[in-house]
C-alpha cells in the first residue's frame, strides 16, 4: 500500500542536517515528496517488476531508500531467487549487511557488504556492478556514510531474463517497513551520482532528487511509490 510517509515527511526527519549536502548539486532540480511504499511482513507484501528491466543486463545500478521495522531476519528488495529459476537477489543479510547475488547465463556471483543497516530510521543504499566488481553506498541523515568495494568472480554473460521480479519479497522472506524511490539504471553509476541523490533531498527537506537527470541518463525504471 501507499502511505503518507515519504522521506522527509516524517517530523524532524532531517534534523540540523538540512543544507549539508555538496556543493554544486548533482541534481539541482528536486520533486516533491509525499510518499512510500509500505511493505508488511505478516502479509508478505510485495509487487512485481517486468522481465525486461534486469534480464540480459550485464552491468546494473539500484538506487533506493528505506526504513525497516528491525533487521533481525533477512530483508529481501528485489528479488528473482526463491520464486524460480536464480538470476538475482539484493537483501540485508541479518545480521551480517547488504548482499548481492547474480546468477547470469554463463555463472554466479555474489558480494557481501559490511555495511549494516539501522532500523526505524530512513536510509538511502545505491549499489552498482560493472560485471565484475559490486560497489555499495550507504548514506543516512544521522551521519552514517559509508562505501564498500569487492570483487567477485566474474560469471560473464548477462542476468537472466525470466519472471517474476519482485520487490519486497523473494517468495519465503518479506521486508517490514518501507521502500521509497526506487530505480534501476543499466550501467555501473559513480559515486558522485550517488551521492548527488541523497544530498539532493538532505538540501531540500520533502523533496526527492529528480532521476531523470542523472548525468549518465534516466533510469530504465523508477519506482515513485506513490508519488507523480
């Protein structure tokens, strides 16, 4: 369901963070925020993603927000694992972090972060993957900001293309909270898009930095949760 508590919306969200992103914005030009997706464990919420935004990709980025209820049990974002044929995973592993898995038409691969989520508060997360190397980014308005690198064999090929995709959910594990603004780009996007992102929304309280005007293009898809 959509609910009323976009980033930012929630009071004193920001705190005496507002104005501290970077000078010279990546994306000047905010859009306003109203609203997340809530997504209730108990009800194994979820919603589904057309085949075509991660099959035959051979090099991804994911660019999202969220606010979990707690992290004591794995936390699914998107997923094409449990359901069927493997072909990707992107979830907090409890307790260890963030984690990546991609299986292609060639091999496998996997990368687990050391970068451990906190709960009940809104956190932004972009990960990206050359074809060989996965890259994750984890940024709070509390001071967390931190990067994580590593390497994993490279399966070649590309992901598999085969349905469904989903969000929230990978058929035996939910995520429990909310998920905000989601997308996904075809190609490994820097650090400096990432964070031009979540300094857009630290530098404009409500308001959310507009993806289409990433530097390396749109994204192939953008999950507003609610919002225009």
């Amino acid at each position: 369901m959509y609910t009323s508590v976009g980033i930012g919306i929630t009071t004193n969200v920001f705190g005496s963070q507002v104005g501290a992103g970077s000078p010279g914005p990546v994306f000047p030009i905010p859009l306003n925020n109203e609203f997340s997706m809530e997504f209730d464990e108990a009800a194994a919420t979820a919603f589904t993603v057309p085949d075509e935004v991660l099959g035959g990709l051979s090099a991804f980025s994911v660019s999202f927000w969220y606010n979990a209820t707690d992290f004591t049990v794995d936390r699914p974002i998107i997923a094409r694992w449990q359901i069927g044929p493997a072909a990707f995973l992107l979830y907090h592993d409890a307790p260890n972090g963030w984690r990546v898995l991609i299986e292609t038409s060639a091999g496998s691969a996997g990368a687990q972060s050391t970068l451990v989520g906190t709960a009940a508060i809104w956190q932004y997360l972009g990960v990206s993957w050359d074809g060989t190397t996965v890259k994750m980014y984890l940024r709070d308005f509390v001071g967390t900001n931190s990067n994580w690198s590593g390497l994993s064999a490279n399966p070649g090929g590309t992901i598999n293309a085969t349905a469904p995709w989903r969000i929230g959910n990978d058929d035996t594990r939910s995520m429990d909270g909310y998920i905000d603004e989601l997308a996904i780009w075809n190609s490994a996007l820097p650090e400096s898009t990432f964070d031009g992102i979540f300094d857009c929304t630290v530098d404009n309280p409500g308001q959310v930095a507009n993806l289409n005007s990433a530097p390396e293009g749109a994204p192939l898809v953008w999950y507003r949760m609610g919002d225009n």
